[in-house]
C-alpha cells in the first residue's frame, strides 16, 4: 500500500499528473462507497475547497466550478481510489483543484494578457520590495492606475513591486505589521505563530493585486 509517507508520493514541488497516474494505479483498492453516502460526505469538502480556491483566485475561477471538478474528478476515478485513506483522498482533491486553477489561469492570462499573482510568486518579491520601502512606494504609478504587466527577469520583478507598492496602503494593518516583523525586523522563522500571520498576510496581498487587476 502506497501512503503519503512513501517515497513514492512526491510533494508539491515535484507532483506531476504522471506521478498521480502511477501512484492510482498502484494503490489497493476498496470498493467506493454507495453514491448517495459519497456525494452527501465529500460534497461539503469539496464545496470548501471551492471557496479557498476561488478566494486565492479572485476573478479566474467561481467556487462551484472548482467544487464541481473536484467531485468529477473524484467520481472519474472512483473505482481506482481507496476509500479507506482519508488523508490520501484529501490530498488528491486538493491537487485536482489546483490543476484545475492553474489551467484556468493560463487561459485567463492567454485571453486578457494580465498577470495573476500566486502566494509563492509573491512571496519571492516581498523580500525586493522591502529592499527600500520608500523607494517602492514613491515609485510612479502608470497611468490611470493600471497594472504593469510583468513580463520576464528583471521586469517582472520591477512590475511586482510596483503593483505591490500601489495596493499596500490597502493592506490591514494587522497584515501589514506581519509582513513587515518577518523582511525588516528580522521576525524569528521558528515562531509558529509568526509563520501563521505571516502566510495570512501573504494571501491578503495576492488576493488584494489579483482583484486590483480585474
């Protein structure tokens, strides 16, 4: 029986659609449970990770969609899952959301031409925007208030900084406060509590310059 802790389960960094082909088809399978019990149990969390998703993703996907793909995708594959590995089933719904929202991003993006920001690319500008504060935040904003679009190397890291520059006066102050304590003050990485505020924060943002690009 393959399970999250085996090698074989790679994280996030590494997961790919062939790796969750080969890991279905390796896991002992059970028989689903009846339809009606199925749909009435994983309903509700598949209806929760619509709403995380599209709050991550503001203006690309609708909370129902990513809930309805989840459970078809649930459902696509119900003879080849086991039943009994909740944690397992878990994970494989999250990663059917995310390939879901990744998609529709690139479509987005392919349509509209803008950027749609992510935790982590944001996460990987917050330390150039801190750099120097005011000079990000006296930096000219284009006109009429839109965007840059980034587009590679050192222009996209030009045009995150700007656009965070533009929405941090937005910002909670609670969010605020914990962006700042971890890239200026040096907040200590083992706190738990700090590491908490601090990823709320980060969501804050992305949701915040996804939505000001609507």
């Amino acid at each position: 029986m393959i399970t999250l802790d085996s090698p074989e389960y790679l994280d996030a960094r590494t997961w790919s659609s062939a790796t969750e082909e080969n890991l279905l088809r390796r896991l002992n399978y059970t028989p689903p449970v009846e339809a009606d019990e199925w749909t009435a149990y994983y309903g509700p969390k598949a209806a929760a990770l619509g709403v995380v998703f599209a709050r991550a993703n503001p203006g690309v996907v609708s909370a129902d969609d990513v809930a309805q793909t989840v459970m078809a995708y649930l459902w696509e594959h119900r003879d080849r899952i086991d039943w009994d590995d909740t944690n397992l089933i878990n994970v494989i719904m999250r990663r059917a959301a995310e390939r879901y929202c990744s998609g529709e991003r690139r479509q987005r993006l392919m349509r509209t031409d803008r950027w749609v920001y992510l935790p982590d690319h944001v996460r990987a500008l917050l330390p150039v925007f801190f750099e120097d504060v005011t000079r990000w935040s006296d930096a000219p904003i284009p006109e009429g208030g839109e965007s840059v679009i980034p587009g590679n190397g050192q222009g996209e890291a030009l045009a995150g900084v700007l656009d965070i520059a533009r929405v941090w006066p937005r910002l909670s102050d609670s969010n605020r406060r914990a962006l700042v304590a971890r890239h200026l003050e040096g907040g200590e990485f083992g706190d738990k509590a700090a590491q908490r505020r601090h990823q709320r924060a980060v969501d804050a943002l992305t949701e915040l310059l996804n939505r000001s690009q609507i």
